[in-house]
C-alpha cells in the first residue's frame, strides 16, 4: 500500500512517517516471468486440453496419477477425519457465513415500476449458471475459503459450483478444505492445483461444461491466470497479498496494534501492514511492539520481512487528515481503535472490509466467524471495487413492457434523438409504431398505410 503522491502533496506539513516501506513498488506488481508462463500454459491447455492439464499437474502437484476428482463419499466423510474441535470450528464459520449472505441476497428484491401509464420497466435478480472456486491449500491452508466462494454462490442460488484443491504431499486434499467445501454446498471436488485448475474449469475440461465465472484466491500464477482468463469467463477481482491497516488514537493499545498488523504481515513475506494515527506516542510504541513480538512468533520469518519490506507508520495531525491517508491508502482490510470510531465510519470511503473497536480483529473475518467476506479488493481496488458477496454471482437483468398509451410520448421523443444523430432504422422503429397507433384511432389496417419514415 503506497500513498498517491498528488495526496501527499495536498497534505504537506499534516502528518510525518515513522516508518516508510523498504521497497517502493506496490506488492502486487505482476512478474513478467510470471505473465510469460502463464500465457505459455494456457495457450497449451487450450490446446492439448485434458493432456495439457496432466502434465502440468504431474510436473508442479506431484499427481500420482489417481482420479482427480474426488467422489461425494470422500467428500462427505472428510469431517470425521479431522480433530473434534476443528470441526465444529468450521462448522461455525460456514453456518455464519451463509447466514450473512442469506441476509443479503434476501433483501436483493425482484421490482416493477410504472413510471408512465402503459410503461412497465422492472428487474429480475438471476444467478449465474455455473461458477469455478480456487480453493488454496499450499503454505496456509485457506480453510475458510471455501465459506466466502462455493457457500455464498450457493446462497446466491446459483446451481453449480465445482471447485479444484491443490493435492497434499500425499496426494490426497486437505480436510480441512475439503470438509468446508461440503458444508459449503459444493456440487464437485476435483484435486488439482495452479494455473492448469483455473484453465480446466474455465475451458470445461473438468465437470463437462466450462464454468460462468471464476473465484477465489491463489498466489501470484493463480491471480494472473485470473486475470488472462478474464472475458472467457467472469472473476471475483484481481486480488494481491493480503493488506491490513489499521487507524488508531492514542487510547488504542499498542500491543493489540502490534499483534493485527502481524496478523496481516504472516500471510506472505509481501504483505504490506500499515499504521496511521493521530498520536507519535502510540506510533513509537507500535514500532517498539512489532520487534518484541516477532522474536517469539513462530511465523516471524514470513511476517517479519513483510513488515521490513512493506511495513508503514504514518502520524496524522488531526484525525481529517488520518482519515484523508487513510481513504488514499484503500486497504483491503481496516481497523479502527479510536474514541471516535462512529466518526470515522461516517467519514471512511474506500476499504474492502472495515473493523471496528479494539474487539473487531481481521482474524474474526478471515476465519468465517464474523459472516462477513474475506475475499476483497487490494492494491488500492477498494477506491472503485467492493469485496466478493452474493451480489457478484445474480446478474440484475431488466426488462420492460411498453403498451399502446405509452407509445406517443415514447415514440416521438426516439424519433427527435434518431433525426439528430443520424440513425434512420432507429427512427423508423418508433416511427412505424406511431403510424400503426394513427391508422387503428382512424379505423384502417396497418397494412392500409405506408411507414412516413420506414427509408
């Protein structure tokens, strides 16, 4: 997370930094290496097809050659292979999820309006038919993944969700991913990792058909396949390494500050982690904190470098210009520790997911027991884009139903813009219906009469 330089200008003088990042290049910067490979693995996949896909799965998943999709006895028994209280975890983190988007696609209504007489326009809320999840299981495993991409399309109504799983040392899927894919409703499993999973899914080499849309996150081969395959199919968003921020006062708690801002950091050693506050007092012992707590943390060699490398504190001078950086920084996750949190909800615009009060850590969400979806827009996408929710998988579809009595107003007003904008066809479409609407008020036949404008 970088500041624009054109905000950085504008508040001059009202804020200082403790900390800048040691690499100033935004975190999720696409590799050339990486965009050349996945051009390269695509293009054969959509060739070789099937082939294609084993191939690569042999060469980068270690595939044994088993069957890779998984059958719905496998699936369904994966929970009684896992710990008792990791269960009943995922168990809560599903049950919350798709509650809160249950919630949502509730109040996504079907409408009619008139807004003239004889002039019905209206919308229908339809979900897409087919949609692809990317269930990571490498460094992390993302149990609560499935919650936030297979669960919400379900509650949105779409009726097939496939999802492919990277394969274990062993070459079996994770459980724990595989358990909460069952809860999540999936329809398919099918053991596959990286670029050759998104390909298979978008092209239909997997679960007969290709798939509407693509979700889910990956590391940066999977995020670029996303991106190549875009158009072919739908995606979620273009997500990069995980981000956090955090905006707090000087009542916030240092070691709590200290302790979310590597929370974030621990997802990927490029994970940028951000500080903006009102009081140098706090951001000095935030700095002290991080370094006290990385010499016990068990992924201090992840989060660490990430905090070196893309770690930032900045000092606001009041709490107009911490909000300012603030909405210039976008951050994928936000957390508020002030005394003036219903303020800054108030004046907040751009974040994927925001946290509020020193009880609201990221990791809630993350996990699926807030509810609320992980899957959110980083690299400063939150200033135009919105995070994954029931919303992205129902297409609004209009449509309208224009009856006799509404056909002069509508039909003239066309016919002025066509004559100015040189269109013709488009005139003589309202024009005919104006002359079919005349010949029935004088009694005569449609085919009585000529179009005044039909050349």
């Amino acid at each position: 997370m970088l500041y624009s330089p054109a905000v950085l200008a504008q508040l001059d003088g009202r804020f200082s930094f403790v900390k800048t990042p040691l690499v100033n290049a935004p975190a999720a910067q696409r590799e050339p290496a990486v965009v050349r490979t996945v051009s390269e693995m695509l293009l054969d996949i959509q060739q070789r097809g099937m082939d294609a896909v084993l191939e690569y799965a042999s060469k980068l998943d270690r595939w044994d050659g088993r069957d890779i999709e998984l059958d719905a006895a496998t699936i369904a028994a994966s929970g009684g292979r896992l710990d008792p209280a990791l269960r009943e975890a995922i168990e809560l983190g599903s049950e919350r999820t798709r509650a809160f988007a249950g919630e949502q696609r509730r109040r996504m209504v079907d409408f009619e309006t008139e807004p003239i007489p004889g002039l019905v326009t209206g919308v229908r809320y339809v979900p897409v038919a087919r949609v692809g999840a990317y269930l990571p299981a490498g460094r992390f495993p993302l149990t609560a993944s499935a919650f936030m991409t297979v669960g919400v399309a379900k509650e949105a109504g779409v009726p097939a969700v496939v999802a492919c799983t990277p394969p274990q040392p062993d070459g079996s899927a994770n459980d724990a991913v595989l358990y909460a894919a069952h809860l999540s409703g999936v329809d398919r499993v099918f053991v596959l990792g990286g670029v050759q999973a998104l390909a298979a899914m978008a092209y239909g080499l997997v679960a007969d058909l290709p798939v509407d849309m693509l979700v889910g996150a990956g590391n940066a081969f999977v995020a670029e396949a996303k991106r190549q395959l875009f158009g072919t199919v739908a995606i979620d968003l273009l997500a990069g390494p995980s981000e956090v921020a955090v905006l707090a006062d000087d009542t916030a708690d240092p070691v709590l500050v200290a302790a979310d801002l590597l929370g974030q950091a621990e997802h990927g050693p490029n994970s940028p982690a951000a500080l903006v506050t009102t009081s140098e007092v706090l951001a000095r012992a935030v700095l002290t904190e991080v370094d006290r707590q990385l010499e016990t943390l068990a992924t201090a060699s992840i989060a660490g470098p990430a905090w070196r490398d893309y770690g930032s504190i900045t000092v606001a001078d009041d709490r107009e210009t911490a909000a300012t950086l603030m909405d210039d920084l976008a951050p994928e996750h936000l957390e508020l520790l002030t005394a003036d949190d219903d303020w800054y909800h108030s004046r907040l615009r751009n974040y994927g997911s925001l946290f509020l009060g020193a009880w609201s850590t990221v990791a809630y969400s993350d996990k699926g027991m807030a509810g609320t979806n992980h899957v959110l827009p980083t690299a400063g996408g939150a200033k135009h884009s919105a995070g994954l929710s029931v919303s992205r998988f129902v297409k609004p579809l209009t449509y309208q139903k224009i009856a006799k009595e509404a056909t002069p107003q509508l039909a003239t007003a066309v016919e002025v813009i066509s004559e100015s904008e040189g269109m013709a066809a488009h005139k003589a479409t309202a024009t005919l219906r104006l002359d079919r609407l005349a010949a029935e008020s004088a009694g005569e036949r449609p085919a009585d009469r000529e179009p005044a404008s039909a050349v």
